[in-house]
C-alpha cells in the first residue's frame, strides 16, 4: 500500500557494509523508468556507482551534506537532458528521484538524496562543475542528485505528516 511507503520512507544515512544486488537495481528501476516526464520526452538518464573508492570521491562533491555516500553500498546520480526538457528538467529528474526512493522502501533499501543545485566543493568549485569532470558528463545535462542507497544501518521511526488543516485548504474559483 502506497500509505506504508510513504510512512516508511525517512532518509537514512548511515549502511551496513551489505551490498545493493544487480537483482535489487533491475528491480528498482522496472519502477524508476516508468516515472513520467513532461510530454514524455525521454529527458533522464542514472549513473550507478557502487566501487568503494569511487563512492569515497563522490562523497566530497559538495562541502558538507553528502558524507554519507561514502558508506553507501550504491550511488544513483539523477540527470536530466536540459536541452530536451529547457523547462521541466528539474522536474522530470525529481520525479525520476523520489521513484527511487520509494522504489527502494519496497525492497527493503534505505537511502538518501545528496542536492546538487547551487552546492560547492570544499575548493569553492560549483558542485555541478565538478560532477561533470567526476562523471564525464556533456554540457546539455543537469545532474539534479545523488541517491546514496543501502542496507540500513540506524532505525528512524515513521514518517509523521504535516498537519492537514493547516496545509490542505478547498476553494472554490469563480
Ligand atoms: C530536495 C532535497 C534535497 C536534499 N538534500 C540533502 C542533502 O544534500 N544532504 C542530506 O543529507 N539530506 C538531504 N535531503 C534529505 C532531507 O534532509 C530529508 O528528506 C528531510 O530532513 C526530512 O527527513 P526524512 O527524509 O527522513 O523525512 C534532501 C531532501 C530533499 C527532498
């Protein structure tokens, strides 16, 4: 039921050393590539990174806020095609994103999203500059995160939601 997943969704950023199998990343992008995207250009591309070192250097794309991709057993880069989608890429890659991450509750998987946009490296360099040299990346793409996913290695408790009332109001337009 979507209501468990979404409860059970909370950002966890510490992992066992258990790896993410090939099995469990088909499964998670049988739902990922389904996501929608604007008039449904086919705008999203995903780099995996699961070498140890390569997650190490990964880690220090930004000052602070992405360590935890270092004890991660997989790291997701979500990119978006800005010259295909000029207006929606941010979209269409949040979408591609959250997938990820509920794609993952269900199998039992743990992760967190790293920001990019506006971030920096502890050199000062744009954090979008750099992922570009770290990942070979053309100039036409965004990289709009980075999911770090794994065996969860500390319990959060469920998901409260917002308040209803003062977050959900009906009008009606005349
Ligand atoms: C757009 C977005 C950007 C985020 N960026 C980071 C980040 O750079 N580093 C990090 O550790 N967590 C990041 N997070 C995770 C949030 O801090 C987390 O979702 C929030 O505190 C709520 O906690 P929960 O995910 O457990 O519900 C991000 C989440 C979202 C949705």
């Amino acid at each position: 039921m979507f209501l468990d997943l979404a409860k059970k969704r909370r950002s966890i950023r510490k992992f066992t050393d258990k790896e993410v199998t090939d099995k469990e990343i088909k499964e998670i992008f049988e739902s990922v590539l389904r996501a929608p995207t604007a008039v449904h250009r086919d705008v999203m591309k995903y780099i995996l990174i699961k070498d140890k070192k390569s997650l190490e250097i990964l880690s220090k794309f930004k000052k602070s806020g992405a360590e935890f991709l270092k004890g991660s057993s997989l790291a997701i880069a979500v990119i978006s095609d800005k010259s295909l989608a000029k207006n929606t890429y941010h979209q269409d890659a949040c979408i591609g994103a959250t997938f990820i991450q509920l794609a993952c509750v269900d199998l039992g998987l743990s992760s967190t999203w790293a920001n990019v946009t506006d971030a920096k490296n502890e050199e000062g360099k744009a954090s979008q500059e750099y992922l570009h040299e770290l990942l070979n990346l053309d100039e036409k793409f965004n990289v709009e995160c980075i999911i770090g996913i794994g065996h969860g290695a500390e319990e959060k408790s469920e998901k409260k939601a917002w308040d209803y009332d003062t977050h959900v109001k009906e009008i009606v337009i005349k």
